[in-house]
C-alpha cells in the first residue's frame, strides 16, 4: 500500500520519501514502481518523460530521520496497534510542529492512534483503496483529537490528488469495511445454509445484481486470510455485535490455507487443469439471494447514516468509488421501497430469532413517516 501512495503523491507533482524497516521491502516497493509506470507508458496512459518524473520525484531513506522536512507523513505498516503508536510517538519527536501525522489503517481506533502523540490535533486516518494509483476514493477519518484546520487541510490535498474523499466517523471499519461486510458474511451464510453452492451465489450477485465480483471470487481476489482478518477486527471492536460475527466457513479456508488467487485455490481453483463449475441459473432462486445479500448491505447502510459514520451521500460514494458497487445502497433502497427492504429483514429476523438480522431503528422510522433517503 505504501508505494502505491507515494506513486499517487508523485503523480501529482509531490516529492516523496519512501521508507520500510525492510530493507529488502523498500527495494521490492521501487521495482514494483518502476514496472507498474513502464507498463502505463506501454499502455500509453502516461509519457515516458511523464513516468520519470515520478519515479524522480520518489526517493528511498533508510532512516526516519529523514522525514524531518516534511509536511504530510502517511503510515501505511504492519496494521498493529503496538507498532503503529511507536512510529507515530517517534515520528514526532522527528518532524516539526505542523506536519501532519496520518495512518491509512484499515481497522485500527485513529483515536488509539492518537493517542499515543503529545500533539495529537495533527492526527487524522487518511485511508486509500488497494490499488491506491487505480481506486478514487480515500476515507478521512478524524481521531477525537483532530483539529479542524487539519481535517480541512488533509481533505484538500487529497481532494488535489484528483482522489474522491469521503468523510466517516473513527469507528470500526470505517465505512466500507464496516457497510461491506454482509457482502462476504450473508453470502456465506447461505452458501453454509445448503441454498445455493458457490458458483451460484456469484452468478446472482454479478449477472441479476450488477456487482463487478461476486462475493467468492472477490474474497479469493483479496485473500481469504486478508478478509478473515478484517471480519475478525471489526467483530471485536464492536464489541462482539452478532451482525459481524465472522464464520467458520472462512475460518476453515484460512486453516486449509486456501487463501485465494494468491496461492492457486481459495473457494476456486486457479490451476491451469481446474474445472470451473457451473452455476445453476434459476433466475427465481438467484434473485432471492440478491434481494437478501443487498438488504442486509442496505440495514448496513442505514445504520451508518443513524449512527451518524458518515453522511447519506458519502455513504453511497464510499460504496460505488471504494469497492465498485453497481450504485449506492441508499439509493438503491429507494428504488427497492424502504418498506420491501423492511419487510425483508424483519421475515429474515422472525425466521432465524438471530441478532444478526434486526433491521437498522432508522428504517422502521423511514417506513412509519413513509420517507425515502433520496
Ligand atoms: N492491503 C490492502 O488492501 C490495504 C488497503 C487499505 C489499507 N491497508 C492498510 O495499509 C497498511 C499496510 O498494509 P499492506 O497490505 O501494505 O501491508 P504489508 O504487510 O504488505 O506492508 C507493510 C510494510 O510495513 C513494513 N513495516 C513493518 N513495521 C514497520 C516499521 N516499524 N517501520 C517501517 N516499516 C515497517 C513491513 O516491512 C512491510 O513492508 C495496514 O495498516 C493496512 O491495514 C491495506
């Protein structure tokens, strides 16, 4: 994730300082940046002259001392709590006073984060999509103790980057991570519950449902381990809400070691003599699995805007722009009818008594004053 940011910074005509505690790691991150920008020039994205300039502009350190100039700092290390507040508590003993301290954390408490600098007003979550140069949107996540100056300030030079930003609350999984779970989890369930197998499930989702990936292939795309990790953190720190618990399903990939694409099997198989099955398409079927999958992304949705993570519009930007989503979820309530989306949730909820399934207040609301989010 690191040399993706620094490739995006560069691009937009900054001078970046590189540094890894690996360094073999830094050394990977150039060669990666030099084949991705000679492969742009072939791909006539961007000029020969254009693609030297940035990798000019990049400069390996193998010190954080180096960094003592600079305005922006953007950690993206190990996503741990201990090794994060330790590089930000030196880093600040390092830079001056009006750099900006940023994590491009996936999970972690910004406020945790924060917390472990004297000045802890210069701290903000600056979170980009992998890959950074290729996904529009950053998430920008004020700790408790952010200023304003520095959140205006963070926001307009991402915004310069030609990046869409979106603004969410510090709480566990931000946005996407947060609103995109049921993705991966519902469609997991009903492969577990016997309702349809795995390649039907993604033919739903793609084919009826308009999504880019569907949740397998997509989970098998990120890795499964990778995914696992992520349900796992948000499970927790929401303090063990059963709408996140994760599964066993993935659980059980994870110890298979069947992580995905990037080791040659994950739900699929990737090999060259692989038999890829088919899916059954009973279009009946497989529009109640969508309509099941979307729902709980929109109570999803819906709960974000109630519990005040982000606004309605950056809510459906962050889920078109961060992770492809055929259109935003609130949006797509509307088109549904806040009261099908209702009634849904509340069959699914009266059928399994789980937790998992109670529909968001602000819907019951919506659909006592018959409004709609549009
Ligand atoms: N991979 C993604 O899709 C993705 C997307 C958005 C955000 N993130 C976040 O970005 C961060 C990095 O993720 P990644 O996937 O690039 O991880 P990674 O493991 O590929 O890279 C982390 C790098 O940090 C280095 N490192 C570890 N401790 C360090 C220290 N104290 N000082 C300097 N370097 C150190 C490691 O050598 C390694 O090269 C995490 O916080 C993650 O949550 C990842």
């Amino acid at each position: 994730m690191g040399s993706g940011i620094a490739q995006v910074a560069a691009h937009s005509g900054h001078k970046v300082l590189l540094y890894d505690s690996s360094k073999e790691a830094l050394k990977k991150a150039v060669d990666k940046l030099s084949k991705i920008l000679s492969r742009s020039v072939e791909k006539e994205k961007i000029q020969q002259d254009e693609a030297d300039l940035i990798l000019e502009r990049i400069e390996t350190v193998d010190n954080i001392t180096a960094f003592q100039d600079c305005n922006l700092v953007i950690e993206a290390v190990v996503e741990d709590l201990g090794v994060k507040q330790s590089l930000f508590s030196k880093m600040e003993g390092i830079v001056e006073d009006n750099c900006i301290l940023a994590s491009n954390t996936s999970s972690l408490s910004i406020t945790s984060i924060a917390g472990a600098c004297e000045k802890s007003e210069r701290v903000i979550g600056i979170h980009f999509f992998n890959p950074a140069p290729l996904m529009p949107l950053v998430e920008i996540i004020p700790a408790i103790q952010t200023s304003e100056t520095v959140l205006k300030q963070a926001r307009s030079l991402i915004d310069s980057w030609y990046k869409t930003t979106v603004i969410a609350k510090d709480t566990p999984g931000f946005i996407v991570n947060r609103v995109a779970r049921p993705f991966y989890g519902e469609a997991i369930r009903i492969y577990e519950e016997g309702i349809a197998d795995i390649p039907t499930i993604d033919w739903a989702m793609t084919e009826l449902g308009g999504f880019k990936m569907g949740p397998f292939t997509l989970m098998d795309y990120i890795g499964n381990d990778v995914n696992y990790a992520v349900t796992e953190t948000v499970f927790r720190e929401f303090f063990y809400d059963p709408r996140y618990r994760p599964s066993f399903t993935q659980k059980r990939m994870v110890e298979a070691k069947r992580l995905g694409r990037k080791n040659g099997l994950g739900y699929y198989d990737y090999g060259e003599r692989a038999i890829h099955p088919k899916p059954d398409k009973n279009e009946t079927m497989g529009r109640q699995i969508l309509t099941r999958i979307v729902c709980m992304l929109i109570n999803e949705a819906a709960d974000a805007l109630f519990l005040n993570i982000a606004t309605r519009d950056d809510i459906d930007m962050a889920m078109t722009k961060g992770v492809n989503y055929p259109k935003g979820l609130l949006k797509w309530a509307d088109e549904m009818g806040v009261a099908k989306v209702l009634s849904e949730l509340e069959s699914l909820h009266e059928e399994y008594s789980e937790d998992r399934y109670r529909p968001s207040p602000l819907l019951k609301k919506m659909v006592a004053k018959s409004r709609t989010f549009y």
